[in-house]
C-alpha cells in the first residue's frame, strides 16, 4: 500500500472528513465534572505513583486491511519497551473497503493522519505510518529512518527540556498538572489530549489483504479526547476517574500537542491505571 493507489477513493471519503465537534463535546461533558467533588473508589483514598516529565511519542497509523501493516505492528513493542518513548497505535478506517472492516478504526485517526498530513506539506496519507513527536513522519516499517529520527529527538530535548507534565490518581480524581513555561509557549493554543489504550489485543482476520492472518497489536488508542487547553501558564486538570473507564481499556496517556497536527509538547504515561 505504499505505491498510494486508491488515493483518489481515500481523498472522496466523508470518513476522512468528520467534525470533532463530538470529540470536542465530550470534552465539555468532562469538564463539568472539575466543579463536582469526587468518589472515591475503594482501596484508592490516597494518591498513587505520580508520573511527570515527557517522553518521545510514537504514532503508528495501521490498518488491519493493510497488508503492509503487519510488520510495523511488529516493530511496536520494542518501541514500547524503550524507557523514553511512548508508542500508540491508531488505527484508520480508509482501507476499509478492501474488504475487511477494521475492528480498531475510527475515522478520527484517520482525520488526525490527514492533520499531520497538512503540517508537514504531503498530499496523502498512507499506511504503515509513524509520526514521531509530531514533528516528522516515516514509514512505519523503516526501524532505521524511525530510529534515527528518535535520536535525534533525543538531542533536541536534551537541548530544550519539554514542558514539564505530571499525572496522577488521588481519591478516585485523575490530576493533570502542566507546568508554566515562556520558553515553550506554544504559537497556538496547544490542545491536553487523554488516549484511553488497550496493552495488546490480537485479531483473527476473515477478509481483505490479510484474510486468515492472526494479528497482534499493542498499545491499542480506543479512546482520543481533548480535556483541556493549554496557552503557556502552569493549569491543573481534575476528572473523576470512575467516568473514564471503558471496560476495554486498561492504560491512560496524556498528551500536550501544539495546535492541530502541531508538535507534541509533552507527553506521560500512566503505568498502573
């Protein structure tokens, strides 16, 4: 999928279109539970381990109808494994008239992707892909180009140390704290995303490019929402943790991005949630 056939059919997808409007209202929604005291869950009536600092963010767009896909998929986990780097998988919904529908896409991905697309001047999207910190995109199965990309990110936060970021769980609230910087104030007002993932799910497929394979995935976003917004000054998040767990999650990511499609400016997360 590479050679971006079916370029024209993707570009003609209203999928690739969607309003975040919805996205946008959940986060209204939440946000009204900041003035609202909250419950605490048993055995969590004190704060637990606080996660703080930024790592490098990894964003592999897949597909399960992508037979390109699969070793990328692969490369994931040692990714994840590296102390410094956050990696999440995200999967899109163009590649889903092949034949297979993937269980994991949501058209917003696939409107992120086309995001990206937009910052960084290319005229399509495609499939494996990976964006690393926002700042460059590769792809999703060049571990070298990927590797290289992520040392160099490496120098440039030793550099410039990234804003400081510390999430927590106190009494049943998830407590976000973004700390004030001029240095790293953002040119647009950056958007607090939450990413609610899956650790790792496999899928038998029956249809399309990888009809009867038998597909791992790690780090699974089933959940992206904007929680907040962020203009440079230090700002604290709280939301009632009860109302953020969907029964197929089991990992919590927050992240700091810099307009739409814009750099990551932060990123943490949370080991035990």
């Amino acid at each position: 999928m590479l050679n971006f056939r079916e370029l024209k059919t993707i570009n003609q997808r209203s999928a690739a279109r969607v309003s975040w409007i919805g996205a946008y209202g959940v986060a209204l929604l939440l946000s009204l539970f900041l003035t609202l005291p909250a419950a605490s869950a048993p055995g969590d009536t004190k704060t637990k381990t606080s996660y703080s600092g930024s790592k490098i963010l990894l964003e592999l767009y897949t597909s399960q109808g992508c037979s390109s896909c699969p070793s990328a998929d692969a490369l994931l986990p040692g990714f994840i494994a590296q102390d410094d780097i956050i990696a999440l998988s995200m999967s899109v919904d163009y590649w889903d008239y092949l034949g297979w529908r993937d269980t994991f896409g949501q058209a917003m991905f696939t409107k992120r992707q086309h995001s990206y697309a937009k910052q960084f001047g290319v005229g399509h999207v495609y499939t494996p892909q990976i964006v690393v910190d926002g700042r460059s995109h590769h792809n999703g199965a060049d571990k070298n180009s990927i590797e290289k990309m992520i040392e160099r990110r490496r120098v440039a936060r030793a550099q410039n140390p990234p804003v400081e970021l510390d999430v927590k769980t106190q009494d049943g609230t998830l407590v976000i704290t973004v700390g004030g910087s001029q240095k790293a104030r953002p040119q647009k007002k950056a958007t607090l995303w939450m990413a609610l993932i899956s650790k790792k799910e496999s899928v038998k497929v029956r249809r399309g490019e990888n009809r009867g394979e038998i597909l791992t995935y790690h780090n699974v976003v089933r959940k992206l929402t904007p929680i907040g917004h962020w203009s440079g000054e230090k700002m604290t998040v709280k939301l009632p943790k009860k109302h953020l767990m969907p029964g197929n999650t089991d990992g919590c990511v927050i992240l700091l991005q810099d307009g739409d499609g814009g750099p990551i400016v932060a990123a943490v997360e949370m080991q035990d949630w």
